[in-house]
C-alpha cells in the first residue's frame, strides 16, 4: 500500500481537528435554531388550533346570548298592558355580525300551550339560543324574522282584543303598511359586535 496520499504526522491530525472544531459552533447554532423554530410552530398550532377558536367561539356565544336577551326586552316592551288600539313601530339595536358573521332572529309562535320565543341562528354551532316571551295577560301572536345586516323593528298592532307583534327588518317607511303608526327608537344602530372577533 503506498502511503503518499495519507498524512500521518501531527500537520495531518491538527487539520482534521481544526476543520472539526470550526464546523461544530455551525452546526451548533442550526440545532438551536432549529428546536427554537419547532417549538415556535407547536405553540402556533397549538393555539390557533384549538385554544383561539375555542376562545372566540365562546366570546360570540356570550355575545349572541346578549343579544338574544336584548332583543326579547326590546319585543316584551313594545307590547303595552292596557291599551285598546295600538299601531307601533320600535327600532331594536342588534349587532351587525357575531364572530364575523351575519345571524338572523326569528320568533317561534306559541303553541300547545307553549310560550311563544326568539330563537338566534348562526352559521357557527356553537353560536345559538333560545329565549321565552312573556307579554302581558292577554297575550300576543309573534311572528316574523330579523336579519342582522339591516336595520330591525318591532311592528305591533292590535285592535283591542288581538295583538300581532311582527318582526321585520328595513326602514320604517318600508313597515308603515295603511296605517300611520308610531315609531319610536329603542337604542343608537347596530354597534359591531365581533365577540365575535376576539
């Protein structure tokens, strides 16, 4: 075997070493790096995997049930106890989106003896609810849906013995009908509520 290629003298061993040493800060370094950019990535998924979405999926139904809550104060109200005729028209505040999204209202009629209620759809499953009426003793007919991208109304109308509370969205001349009724405001229009969005 020829020897000409190999270096075994103390110039050939303290070239290795010294090509060692200089490559092992690198590789070193890129090992930190890389377990810093691992672990910046696992609580990256973890987060906005599951603990975000969470989080505002509970916010927008702490935020729909709010609302829900507040609009049936707002149909409740509009109903008066004692009156013989009534033709009015009240402006219900809604937010705009929950969670980013646009919902609806609608009222469900008693029936079978039930109470008549609100109920609030979602696109998102975990966003949702359901809220009992209570009117005054002689009760009332509910109907209609809210469509929270536009201005919303109670209309309630009665002639003494019968009482129809509706539902309605658009402007108050688009819900005037025959009759020029009274309309009254409930609360300034439409606050966003991303509660969404947090």
């Amino acid at each position: 075997m020829s020897d000409r290629g190999r270096r075994d003298g103390p110039l050939g061993r303290e070239s290795e070493s010294r090509a060692d040493r200089a490559l092992s800060p690198v590789v070193g370094k890129a090992l930190e790096l890389g377990i810093v950019v691992l672990f910046i990535a696992l609580l990256t998924t973890t987060f906005y995997g599951d603990v975000v979405p969470d989080y505002r999926t509970a916010a927008a139904a702490e935020v729909g049930e709010r609302a829900l809550v507040g609009a049936a104060e707002s149909v409740e109200s509009s109903v008066p106890s004692r009156t013989a005729r009534i033709d009015r028209r009240v402006a219900v505040s809604l937010p705009a989106t929950i969670r980013g999204d646009p919902y609806r209202v609608r009222a469900v009629p008693a029936a079978n003896g039930s109470a008549a209620e609100l109920v609030l759809d979602h696109p998102d499953d975990g966003v949702g609810g359901r809220v009992t009426l209570s009117f005054p003793a002689r009760g009332a007919n509910v109907s209609g849906t809210w469509r929270s991208v536009s201005e919303s109304w109670v209309v309630v109308r009665g002639d003494g013995g019968h009482v129809a509370v509706t539902l309605s969205n658009g402007t108050p001349a688009a819900n005037d009908g025959a009759t020029a009724g009274r309309v009254e405001a409930s609360a300034a229009r439409r606050p966003s509520a991303h509660g969404g969005q947090p």
